[in-house]
C-alpha cells in the first residue's frame, strides 16, 4: 500500500511540476497548407520576445500574416555566410497591425540557440524586431551571438522551438520560390493552445 502511495505521490508532483512548466512556456500553433507546427515558447528564458509574438496572436495583429521567404542554398549564391530558414510575418513594413520594436534579446542573455526548429525574430539592427519571425531548418550557429550573419555579431533573437511539425516547416522550405520569396506565398492561421 504504502508503494502505491509513493507512486501515486511521484507521478503527482511530476504533473504538477511539467504543468508548470507548461503555463510558464506557451505553446502556438500556426496552421498551413501544407500542415500545423507546433511551438513551445520559452518565455522563461525570452520573455520580452514572447510578451511581444503573443501580443500579436492575441489581439489578431498576425491575421493575413504568410510565409513568403525560403533563404536555401540555391538562392544566397552571393552571401558567404549560408543559412536555412522560412520567413513569415505582415510582410510590409509600416504594416498597420505593427506594433513598436522592441528590444533585442540575444543568444548570449537567453542560452537559446539557433538549433533545427527554432523560432526567431528577423531583424535589421538590433532592436529593430517587430513582427516577422523565421525557424531554422538544421542548426544555424551563425544566427547565434559572435555569429557571422550580419556584421554586427549580435546575432538574433531565438525565443522558441518546434515541438511538432518540422515536415511542414521542411516542405515549406523547399516550396517554389522567385529568388527568396514564396510564389505564392502560404497563408497561416495563429492559434495559442495554452
């Protein structure tokens, strides 16, 4: 009996504890064509960033957002510093549902590397970062801190990771494309799960 009690203890706290974790770590989904992905958020470790992706799912901001930039190695021939990634967002800038910049929350502060299936903010300089997001496709240290992507080594802003989906992320990532952008481009749907 007393065996039953300790497990039933264990499997308690174990529950309780990876339900913590869950409500400090959202969870999205963005549903495509071509299938859903599923993302952790790691407000824990980016919360600014987070506070920011989850203002524009709740107050709809991203509603007619699209995937519309592949960056592979068949169309960055000039950049010598390769990467793979999918690009979505508002597409426009000056976008209306755009909110303000917010600030830059680099690999270095956060711990999050730029690994398969991560979800980061595209940018300019830093600080710039609004609403256009990317996931890596393979692990993609030169979007880290010290990374030699942009010239300013501070690299971008890695704020969560598929947990589920990575063949639509894939797929997407080899649809047809003019140069970098997706022709046509792949609407998505935002959803928040928790």
């Amino acid at each position: 009996m007393k065996k039953h009690i300790f497990r039933f203890l264990l499997l308690m706290n174990i529950f309780l504890l990876s339900s913590a974790v869950v409500g400090r770590n959202p969870q999205i989904e963005l549903q495509t064509e071509f299938g859903t992905i599923r993302i952790v958020l790691f407000a824990d470790k980016a919360p600014k960033t987070v506070a920011n992706f989850l203002r524009y799912i709740e107050e709809n901001r991203l509603e007619g957002a699209s995937f519309y930039r592949v960056v592979r190695a068949d169309n960055q021939q000039n950049n010598p510093v390769k990467i793979d990634v999918i690009q979505g967002g508002l597409f426009e800038d000056n976008h209306p549902k755009m909110l303000a910049a917010i600030e830059h929350e680099h690999t270095l502060k956060t711990g999050i590397k730029h690994l398969d299936g991560t979800i980061s903010m595209a940018r300019n300089e830093p600080g710039t970062a609004t609403s256009e997001f990317f996931i890596c496709i393979g692990d993609q240290p030169s979007l880290d801190f010290g990374g030699k992507r942009n010239g300013d080594g501070v690299g971008f802003s890695a704020f969560g990771k598929v947990i589920r989906g990575m063949d639509a992320v894939r797929k997407i990532h080899q649809a047809r494309a003019d140069d970098q952008y997706l022709n046509p481009r792949i609407k998505i749907k935002f959803w928040r799960k928790n």
